[in-house]
C-alpha cells in the first residue's frame, strides 16, 4: 500500500507520513514513538471541531494569494474570523486548536502550514459551490478595504477569478494585466490569456498577452498568441502591431522561412507597412537572399509612420546596416532610434536603449554603448525586467570583451546561455557563444571554442558565414591550414558583408603566419577598400592588416590611435608598430596579450621580443607573495615543500598558482618555471 501511495503522489514522502500515521491512529498499527499516536494531520483536520475546520480552509484559502503567517496582527484573526463565519472568541480558540495540534506551526513571526500539501489539500476539499462562495467573500473584503497597489489588486484579482461572475472575473483580470503590463510582462500575459477564455471576442486580448510575453522574452508563447490573434482580429492598428511581435519573436528563434511567411502573408493587410518592410530588409539581408524594395520604404516611411512603429523600424533598419556594412546608414538608424525611444513609455524606451547599445557594441564602439546600457540599467530597476529577446546579455558580453574583461564575459555568457536556449532565443544565443569562441580563440583555448563551434548556429547567410570565420581560426590555431582556408573560402562565398570584413581579416593572418605576406596584400586592400563606410571595427582591422601585409606604420599608427580604450586592438596595434617602427612597442602589447590571457598572441610577440633582444617587463600584477610561490615553482619544489617553506598550507599555495595562471595567462608549473627563468615574471 505504501509503494502505491509514493506512487501515487510521485514520490511525496509527506504522503506516506502521513498515510503511517493515519493507521497508528486508527490502532491499524503500533508504533513506538509517542508523536506518532497523535495521528495524520488532515485526519485531525477534517475530524476536528467545524470551527477549527472553517477557520483552517479559510487560511488555506487566503494563502493562495498572501502570506498567512500574520494572522496573530491587529486586526487580521478579525477578518479571517468574518470570512469562516466565526466571533473572534471563537476564533481565537480554533486558531489555539490548530497550533496546539501542529497544523499550524509557529515560525518565529507568525504562522504557517505544517506543511504546504495541508493547505492544498484543506482548499480542494471544499466544494466547488464551497469554494466559489469563499474566494467571493475574500475579494469583496479586499475590494472594502481598498485596491491600492499592484500587488492588493493581483490579490483580489486572483479570489475574483475563483469566486466571481464571469463579467467580474474579466474585469479584474484585465486590471490585474494592466498593473503589470510594465513591470511584471509575463504576469501580465497569464493574466490576458485567462481573460480570452472567457471572452467571446479573444483577438484584442491574445494580442495583448502575445506583445507581453515578447516583452517577457518568452518567443515562442509570444508566435502561439500572436497568430492565434491575426486569425481573429480584423485589418488595423491592432493587427499589425501583432503581425510585427510574430515576426520578432519567430526571427528570435531563428525561425527565418516563418518570419518571411508571415510577413508576406500579412504585408497586405497592414494599415501601415514601415516596421514590418523594415523587419523584411532585415530577414533578407541575414539570409543573403535578393533584396527588394523594403529597406527603402522603410526608410521613406520612419519618419511619418505612427509612433509605436518607429522604435522597430529604426532597430530593425539599424541591424540590416549594420549586416550590410554600412556604418554611416547604422548610426543614422540609431540616432533615429533613441530620439524617438525618448516620448516612448519606460517599456519601449527600455528596449531602444538596449537595442541601440547593442547595434554600437556589435560595430566596435564602447563609451556610447555603457552609456545607454547604464540609462537602460536605471529604467530596469523601476520597471523590475530587461534584457528583451537576450539583447542585454549579449551587449553586455561584447562590451566585456571590448574592454578587456574576458573572463568577466566568459562567466557572464556562461550564465546567461542557458536561459536563452530554455527560452527558445536561439539567435542572439548564437551571437553570444560567438562571442565566447572569439574571446577563446584568441586565448588559445581551442578544445573549448571547438565544443562550441560544433554546435550548429541558426540556418541564416549571416550566422553560418560566421561559423566558417571561426572555424577557420580555430583550423588555423590548431596548425590546419588547409582547412583553415577552405573555411575561410566557405566564409567569403556567402557575401555578408559583415561577415566579409571579419573572414578578410582572418585571411591576413592567415598569409602572415605562413610566412606568405606578399600572398595577403590583396585580401588587405579588400578589406580597406569596403571598410571606407564600414564599422569602427572594420576600420582598425583594415588598418591592422595593411600594416602587417605592407610593413605600413602609419597603418599601425592609425590603428593604435583608433585602438584606445580596447586592449586587444591595442596590443595588435602595438605588436605592428613593435614589428615595423619601434621595437620598444612589443613589450607593451607582451604585457596587454598577457594580462588578457590571448597565449598565442602572447606567445608570438615573446618570439619578435627575443629576436629583437628585448627582455619582456616583469609583471606588475604580481603580489609579493604570489612572486616567492613562483620563484620555488622555479627551483623545482612540489606544492607540499613550498608549503613547508612559507609556512602556507597546501590549499593557499594551490591558490596563489591558480591566481598566477589567472593574472599570467600561463598553464601549468612548467610554464611558470620557464617564464622565471627567462626573465618574463
């Protein structure tokens, strides 16, 4: 009976307990532990006293939406006892009854269930009739005492469903939504999608709930509601805004052919076409396939187009730039964005500062993108959500790595990869593990960017020419040439531009390292060639790879003055200059590739420094303590004699090295050893 009983509730043991304790009740079987002669606890229950029955399932009731633990405060035991039909003496012995017989317990501030099944199981034994009586009169006590604040009306809200007429139900449910339409997106969407079920006319209000959960960053609830919406509602305002919340959330699963679907589909019955044209241009541009007209409309109606439109239009015009490599049509498309985010409600102003920051960081920019993500950070903490479709933790990531911050991305994408891939966002979670194998490329980590390259990003032009470009530098990192170019071939073939400007800069390298430099001359001047309207990114690569295809310090020197604010570039630059200028310069950029951890750049910059005759800068980053453990590391000692020497225990010296192999970028003991012993900590 017992094996049944876990069954039964799915491996409850409070089940069981309470099933063993029932039969030593009953005298069905004895027991040695006094306690346990007290029996079940909803036995006590449901064969006590009527009072203290009443007064549990009214508890048990109100529980469901506040905490009862205060029920022993001025005035609170008087509306429970109204609400069970008790005098307060009376209530007050039942509430003595229930505590003495450990259905309810003391928590040290108040009272709660002895178990949360109790109250569960105390509501559903009441009637339906019962029930609906109950949940009536505590929404009619809350509404006397007052509906001030979003969480007394979510709480009234919830008793009005349970225990109201049809019509009152739906009214409070749609009050409920709009009190957390701004702070509380995916409660607001609970909340429109209870109302349709009891509405006749469901169109408007599955709108509603599809346009929260985007805000939810919910894409996939959001297509369920959106085009359940657009088979109901009739042409207008209401059903296009509908129709561009089903596009955006199908192209944020990466589901392209359904974006494109929907919008040919509803196109024509848009009362005003400008942000869904735009979304078109988008689609297109990261799919490579033949432009048409959109982009152009788009443009031509942003500025008359109606209010709530632009902020899409102008985002979505600034992405389909920016995949085009058209720097001056980007920061247009963003300016436009953030003057109209301005009049926007906090909600919209929210994701236009997001999405703006997001478009700057993806171009190479850094001060203007903290900027806008500290403005959105300030909305965020009013509103209490952000990060609409994974944007922020996107932005976040690229901003990390921009400004040196690896291990602070990589953490941050660690973290945040999962809930994206849980939520179904699977393009900007692509772009984001993007960012993570660009951060671990660069640090040599090849076995860790392989694991995430062999994950298949979303079928677009865009997002599979980026995989060839990585790729192509893990091949190259792993000494694979051959595989290494037909990457960066398979790259080059889908005509991103986007896409194009990195593969080029992979081609460079690529002829530099295989000694071939004269052979990277065309795919330089490539590159400098489109980079003329290209992304501040694009602009120091190309200046970067003229330099190292011409032996141009002028080029280095452009790219070291562009470079600022952005170690990596920095270094690179630095590294060029060291190379063609001033060999004093490779100690600097030795010094930058080793406090991010970038071994292979490290490693290559210590070969031109020893060819040069420069001995590499002590490292400042060390502590004197970390310094003493390395210099015994040198002399050959095992953690327990260094242990010995210090007077450290084994754990602190395991410590100080992981410290040193954090700050150096160094890997092992041998490696420590070495860079001692040549002068290099």
């Amino acid at each position: 009976m017992l094996d049944r009983v876990l069954a039964e509730s799915q491996g409850n043991p409070w089940f069981v307990q309470e099933a063993v304790l029932a039969l030593v009740q009953g005298g069905a079987v004895r027991s040695p532990d006094p306690g346990a002669r007290r029996g079940a606890i909803l036995s006590r229950i449901f064969q006590r006293d009527k009072a203290g029955r009443d007064l549990a399932r009214v508890l048990a009731t109100l529980g469901r939406t506040r905490d009862t633990t205060a029920i022993d405060t001025p005035g609170t035991l008087e509306e429970v006892a109204e609400l069970a039909g008790l005098d307060k003496r009376a209530a007050e012995r039942a509430l003595v009854a229930l505590v003495r017989d450990e259905v309810l317990v003391d928590t040290g501030d108040g009272y709660a269930f002895a178990h949360p099944l109790v109250a569960e199981a105390l509501h559903t034994d009441l009637n339906a009739g019962e029930r609906r009586r109950l949940h009536a009169r505590i929404a009619a006590m809350l509404q006397r005492q007052g509906l001030s604040g979003a969480r007394r009306v979510l709480e009234w809200a919830t008793h009005m469903a349970e225990g109201g007429s049809p019509d009152e139900a739906r009214t409070a449910m749609l009050r409920a939504a709009e009190v957390t339409r701004w702070t509380a997106p995916l409660s607001a969407a609970h909340w429109y999608g209870r109302a349709a079920e009891i509405t006749e006319h469901k169109g408007e209000l599955m709108a509603l709930q599809a346009l929260s959960y985007w805000k939810g960053s919910r894409p996939a609830l959001a297509l369920n509601s959106a085009q359940r919406a657009l088979a109901l509602l009739p042409p207008g305002r209401r059903h296009t805004r509908t129709s561009y919340v089903a596009v955006g959330a199908a192209h944020a699963m990466g589901w392209y052919d359904v974006a494109l679907a929907i919008l040919a589909r509803q196109l024509p019955r848009a009362d005003d076409p400008t942000a869904m044209l735009a979304q078109r241009a988008l689609l297109l541009g990261e799919l490579r396939r033949p432009p048409d007209d959109a982009a152009r409309l788009a443009w031509a109606g942003l500025p008359s187009c109606p209010p709530e439109d632009r902020v899409i239009t102008a985002g979505a015009l600034a992405m389909w730039a920016l995949v085009e490599g058209d720097w001056p049509q980007t920061e247009r498309a963003v300016s436009f964005l953030l003057t109209f985010a301005a009049a926007m409600p906090p909600g919209a102003r929210l994701a236009a500062l997001e999405s703006a920051a997001h478009v700057l960081a993806t171009g190479g920019e850094l001060t203007r993108p903290l900027k806008l993500l500290e403005e959105a950070e300030n909305i965020h903490r009013g509103l209490g959500w952000h990060d609409i479709a994974g944007q922020n933790a996107r932005t976040t990531a690229v901003v990390r790595r921009l400004s040196g911050e690896w291990e602070k991305a990589l953490a941050d994408i660690r973290v945040s990869a999962g809930p994206l891939t849980e939520a179904g966002l699977l393009e900007n979670h692509a772009l984001l593990r993007n960012v993570e194998a660009d951060i671990l490329l660069d640090q040599g980590r090849y076995d860790e960017a392989r694991a995430i390259l062999a994950d298949p990003p979303p079928a677009s032009a865009t997002q599979t020419g980026l995989r060839h470009m990585y790729n192509a530098r893990l091949f190259l990192g792993t000494g694979d040439r051959a595989a290494s170019w037909r990457s960066i071939e398979l790259a080059k073939a889908t005509g991103v531009p986007e896409v194009l400007h990195r593969v080029l800069a992979v081609e460079v390298i690529w002829h530099a390292i295989t000694g071939e430099t004269v052979g990277a001359r065309p795919a330089a001047e490539r590159l400098d060639e489109s980079a003329r309207n290209g992304t501040p990114r694009t602009k120091v690569a190309a200046d970067l790879a003229m330099a190292w295809a011409f032996g141009d310090a002028d080029r280095a020197h452009a790219a070291l003055d562009k470079a600022r604010g952005l170690p990596y570039e920095e270094a690179r630059a630095r590294l060029m200059l060291g190379l063609y200028a001033d060999p004093a310069q490779l100690a600097k950029a030795h010094t930058i590739f080793t406090s991010l951890g970038a071994v292979p750049w490290r490693d290559r910059t210590l070969q031109h420094m020893r060819e040069a005759g420069i001995a590499p800068a002590p490292s400042a980053t060390l502590t004197p303590a970390e310094r003493r453990v390395i210099e015994l590391v040198a002399e050959g000692r095992s953690n327990p004699q260094i242990a010995d020497e210090l007077h450290y225990s084994r754990k602190t010296v395991e410590v100080y090295l992981s410290r040193v192999y954090a700050k150096t970028g160094l890997r092992s003991r041998l490696e420590v050893a070495l860079a001692v012993e040549r002068g290099e900590l």
